[in-house]
C-alpha cells in the first residue's frame, strides 16, 4: 500500500481533483442558467394560456398541444433540477476510486474514475467520472491488480488492471489516497468504520466488498434471500442494490414501483436518506403492521393492539399457554383451520330467496346455480354482489334501458339479505367458537379492539372473504427486512399481496422470540422455487471486544469479525435505582468526541421512567418509542426491540428481570447496537424479582 504524496509524480488524482470541480461548477452554472430560462418559458406559456384559452378552438386541440408543450417544459426542468442536485452533491466528493486498466491488444492503460453518479464535461462526452453501477466499475469491486474483465452492453471485454486507486474527499478537499493491490484494505476499512456513528445509515459506495458487489449486482435471482449478522450491511446491500436496480433497468423500474417493508417508523428514518444519496428518488415504506391496522378499520374493528403491547405483556406477565396460543394462531395449522371452516362457511352463511323485479325473476334454484356453479371463483362475500350484476345486465339488455341507482340500492339490500352476516368480526367468532377458542367481545364497531394475536388472521379471513387489496399491483420489487420477525402467516398474505421481485433480509439471532425462526424451512415452498439464499457471516460494526462479548450472549460463534479493537465491556451491578441514575448521569456528562448514544431498556416503562429522571438530572434525552418517527444525536433513551436497525457509538444496556423470557435477546441486540463502547447494567433487585 503507498500512502498519497504530492511529490510522487506518478499520481494525478489532485490535479485531476481541481480540474474535476472546476468542470463541474461550470455544468452547474449552466444548468442553473438553463434552468432559469426554462422557468421564463413556462412562466410565458401559462401567461398565453391564461390570455388565450377562451379564443382556442372549439374541438380543443390547442388547447391540449399547448398543455403538453408546458408538460414537456415541466419535465425538462425536473430533470435538470435532479442532475443540478446530483452535481452539488459531486462536489462535496467527485470520486472514491480509480482503476488503470489495459485492455487486450491496447498498449496504454485507461484511467477509470469512480464515483456516486456519471459525470462528463458536455452531455455526449466521455465521462471522467463514471457511476460506481455502471459495467466498467466492477473492476473496482470485484478484482486485485492482475487479469480482469467485467460485462459491456456490447459483450464482455478483457484486460488487465495496472493499478488501484482509493480515495477520501471531503469538501472538496482529498483527505487521503492509497495505492493498494485490494479493493478495500482493512486499514482503509476499519478507518471507515472507526468514525463515529451517525444519525442516518452511511452509504457504503467507498466500502463496498466482493461478496457485497455481487449481491447488489444480482439481476437474475428473482427472490433474493440474504441472512446476514448483526452489523453486516445487509440493510445497506440491499439498499444499494435498489439503488443499482433502478439504474440497470432505469426503462422498466421506478421508485414508484418498489416497496421497503420496514420494522418502524424511527428505522425508516434512518434509511431514508440512502437512495437520493446515491442519486436516485426516495422510495416508499411502509410497516407491515401499519398496513393490517388500516385494513381492518375498513369495517371490521375500530382499533388494533399493538404488536408492542403484545412484546411488553409478554415481558411483564410471562404466560406459557398464551405464547403457545399466539405461535398457534400464526402458523400453518391454523391457516388449515381457517380453510376448513371455509369449506363449510357457505351453507351457514347463506339463506336463498327469490328475486323478482318489476317482470324478471330469478328462483331460489337460480340463485344457487349461479352462486356455486357459475361465479364460484369470487370471494364469498363478493359473490352475491356478482349475482346482482349478473341480474341487472340481463334485466337491462331485455329492457333497453337502465336501472335507476335507488332501484340498484333496492336491489343491493334485497342481495344483501341472502347473507346471515357479511360481518367479518362475527364470521372469525364462529371460527374461534369451532376450534374451541375463547371468543372476542360481542360489541359494536366502534368498540372492538382486536388482540394483536387476531390481527393477522382476521386479516387473512378477510382477504379470503373479500378478496385482497389490489392497491399494490404497480409494486414490481418488495423489499422485506428484518425477515425473522415475519410469521408464517404473515408470509401467506405478503405472497397473496405481491407477486413480485423481493429481497428479503434478516438474521435469525436478532428475533423478537425465545426460539430462533428459520422462516428459509417454509419460503421456498410458499414464494416458489425461484429463491437464491446468501449468508452474510462478516460483521462490521462492533470492536471485537463488543463482537466477543455479543457471541457469549447469543452462542453465536461462527462469525468472522473485523479485527478492530476498543475499550473492553464495563459490566456492573447497582443495588438501587439510584446508585444507577448517578453512573448513568456521570457517564453522559462527559461524551466525549461521540456523537451517539444510547440508553437501552428492554421495557417501555423503564425507557421512560430513565429517559424522565435524567431530564430532572439535567441530561438532554431523545426519548424514543412506538409513536417516534426520527433518529437524532445525542443520547436516545428507547427500547431494544425499537433500537433494532440502529446503530450507536455508546450503548449503556440495562438488563431485564431474571424471568423475562426475552432478557437474553434484549441483551444481544442491545449489545450489537454499539459501535465502539458497551456499557451493561444490572440491578440488583431485578435480580431476585
């Protein structure tokens, strides 16, 4: 490895540097001048508009040219505004990496650098700067000085790669350069991840590794499956592999049709920034949680428990047969219940009776015949309403005319009436009844709150009753994380929801549950063979002092560890609440150089009491729980089960009760959050509780 010195003759990178940003603010001001001109132009066309429109011809097609002319005006700004924000962002840092490469049959090397975006002096031109997802910067990633070769649109081409070159640009401003024969040393790397933490997930483009390059390359696994450590970056591959995605099918794919399936909301915070970083739009997230939660406040119940309630009733009230319970209502057995009571539902639901309107009648015989025979591929709680189509074109098509909308609402009733019930809180009732389980509280709508154990199953019902939200057909990539977390349930109803591209991500260590979920037993069989699964084993963000204390919690102990050292793991014990209120405030009036931090709790109700007494002690708290929507800096006082995702330079840990069935997993995901320094306390009298 050479270290970067102004002397050496051999390296142009400064040079190149300067004259990289000089071109680049002169782009800038073009599009700035290009993009103030375009503004005139559309300000002149709404102006003509608004003074012409009433003269335009009576057919309106001059209307409808000059709408598409300010459209495409429109447009045009838009683009040039993105590529405006992409040149700033540039110049904060143009490049990262360079590659010398000698084709076959060349006698001179051609210089590759690499950066966030392409970026060439005229549009048309050679870039001087490529995108770190175009084709040519694979050399980057994948391959050591030596014969190389990586895959043009015209074919794959050959060579071989003279020199490597990695840089750090801050400000515009070259902090260092190596000359290396790897893509990424370890001292680069561990420099990298030895700054402290921030409040949003870092991009990974400098730091990218050969196993990663291929996972965010992969365009040919339709279901990506990748089982990754705490702190191995799979959060961010799969990030960066949309980002790539977007960019290799850019005529096919837009932000609009992906979806992040993400734990929370503070998480989604936390991530947001990674896709307009690396040049592209944000994309949409949801909670999966959330998104039952919505449906089934569309007439079934007014209000859910929380899967949060459901975690802290467990910690505080450990109970065997309701766990077991829980499991059993989001399992593959119980789905099979619910489709036996369906196979019976029908004759139990429904009650014939003639229809007859003004000269046209359908029979009882009729209506069978058509319910079972002809529509029977509707949801049940929709069929009959195909029956009454059915009945309406026929009576229409005989009639020459139209039926009125208060003869349809008539006969929408006289329909309706044919179910014993079409509401789906009382059909689950009768399902609960049958497998012997305790029923939910006969009540009106608006008092029903579901137990988060029904939530799902009610809505699986309800999709099997009615038929599925199709609001989510554009969808074509869904980005699942924290995969351990999801039931088999829930999988049934994602499938059901999205037939799409997925990548899915998790490490089984970090469930929410006393027993590790190997959701890869059941995927290939539920989503389809089409499954390409990757274990991630390398993990980056712990000191191997953190790294070695996280192993002896979990048992957790085949994973290979940067070897980046730090300040050993303070365990300790207190007697009183206060003894540990006085180490904490101690500790956190002196930061030192980090900026995060993190008290984490495994109850709600400590993360408030602590995050409460410290304000009184004069500590600035960020208190962060289930209604949260933002990571900040400084000191986060919030839950282990919230914390999942994040990443801290200081954890102080506080261990559970002795009969928390959770109080293992609390510790390993409180412990794989800090970066540089863990703190693990104990009460003593949680000790005997």
């Amino acid at each position: 490895m050479t270290n970067y010195n102004s002397n050496d003759n051999r390296f142009d990178g400064r040079c190149f540097l300067e004259d990289v940003e000089i071109k680049l603010q002169k782009r800038l001001e073009e599009i700035g001048q290009s993009l103030s001109d375009g503004q005139k132009e559309i300000d002149n066309m709404q102006e003509y508009y608004w003074e012409n429109y009433t003269e335009m011809d009576e057919y309106g097609y001059e209307d409808y040219d000059n709408q598409q002319a300010l459209l495409h005006q429109v447009n045009a700004n838009n683009e040039k505004l993105q590529l405006k924000h992409r040149f700033e962002k540039m110049l904060d840092a143009p490049f990262f990496g360079r590659v010398d490469f000698m084709y076959d049959g060349d006698d001179e090397p051609e210089p590759f650098y690499i950066g966030i975006g392409n970026f060439a002096e005229k549009n048309g031109m050679q870039p001087l700067i490529y995108d770190w997802r175009a084709p040519v910067s694979s050399l980057f990633y994948d391959y050591d000085k030596g014969p190389a070769s990586y895959e043009a649109p015209a074919g794959r081409l050959d060579g071989e790669i003279l020199s490597k070159w990695q840089f750090k640009i801050q400000n515009g401003e070259l902090v260092y350069a190596f000359e290396s024969d790897t893509k990424i040393d370890d001292d680069i790397l561990k420099k990298e991840l030895g700054t402290n933490s921030d409040v949003k997930l870092k991009n990974i483009v400098r730091t990218i590794q050969k196993e990663q390059n291929a996972i965010i390359r992969n365009t040919k696994d339709r279901i990506l499956v990748i089982q990754g450590a705490a702190g191995s970056g799979k959060t961010s591959i799969a990030l960066h592999r949309i980002a790539y995605l977007l960019y290799h099918e850019r005529d096919t794919l837009k932000s609009s049709n992906i979806l992040i399936l993400s734990p929370n909301s503070v998480f989604a915070d936390y991530i947001s920034h990674i896709l307009p970083e690396l040049g592209e739009e944000n994309i949409r997230e949801m909670s999966f949680d959330l998104y039952a939660y919505k449906e089934l406040r569309k007439g079934v119940a007014a209000d859910c428990e929380d899967r949060y309630d459901q975690l802290e009733r467990r910690m505080k009230f450990p109970d065997e047969s309701a766990q077991n319970r829980f499991d059993w209502k989001q399992s593959k057995d119980f789905i099979g219940e619910i489709e036996g009571f369906l196979a019976i539902l029908e004759d139990r639901l429904m009650e014939f009776k003639e229809i007859e309107f003004r000269g046209m009648t359908l029979t009882e015989e009729d209506l069978i015949q058509l319910f079972y025979y002809k529509f029977t591929e509707t949801p049940l709680l929709k069929r009959m309403d195909a029956v009454k189509d059915y009945f309406i074109d026929s009576w229409e098509t005989l009639k020459g005319r139209n039926i009125s909308e208060d003869d349809q609402e008539m006969l929408q009733m006289k329909f309706d009436k044919m179910y014993t019930t079409k509401d789906i809180y009382t059909i689950y009732n009768w399902m609960l009844d049958d497998c012997g389980c305790d029923l939910l509280p006969e009540v009106p709508y608006e008092k029903r709150k579901l137990p988060y154990e029904d939530v799902f199953p009610m809505l699986y019902l309800k999709y099997r009753l009615s038929g599925g939200n199709s609001t989510h057909k554009n969808i074509k990539h869904l980005v699942i994380d924290e995969m351990q977390d999801y039931s088999y349930l829930q999988y049934t109803i994602l499938e059901s929801l999205f037939h799409c591209r997925m990548t899915i991500l998790g490490d089984r260590a970090q469930t929410l549950d006393t027993k590790q979920q190997d959701v890869l037993r059941f995927l290939p069989k539920l989503l389809g063979r089409e499954i390409r699964t990757i274990e991630i084993k390398k993990s980056y963000r712990n000191t191997l002092e953190i790294a070695r204390y996280a192993e002896k919690v979990s048992g957790v102990s085949d994973l290979e560890l940067l070897d980046r050292h730090g300040k050993e793991v303070v365990e300790k014990t207190f007697n009183t609440d206060t003894e540990l209120l006085d180490e904490l405030v101690c500790r956190l009036k002196c930061p030192g150089d980090f900026e995060t931090a993190a008290l984490i709790t495994t109850t709600e109700e400590e993360a408030f009491d602590l995050s409460r007494l410290l304000k009184l002690r004069g500590i600035n708290v960020s208190y962060v729980d289930r209604n949260s929507s933002a990571f900040k800096k400084g000191l986060t006082v919030t839950t282990f089960y919230l914390a999942k995702g994040l990443e801290f330079d200081q954890v102080f840990a506080l261990r559970g009760a002795k009969e928390n069935p959770l109080k293992n997993q609390a510790e390993y995901i409180c412990a794989t959050r800090a970066l540089h320094e863990l703190y693990v306390y104990e009460i003593a009298d949680s000790l005997s509780k």
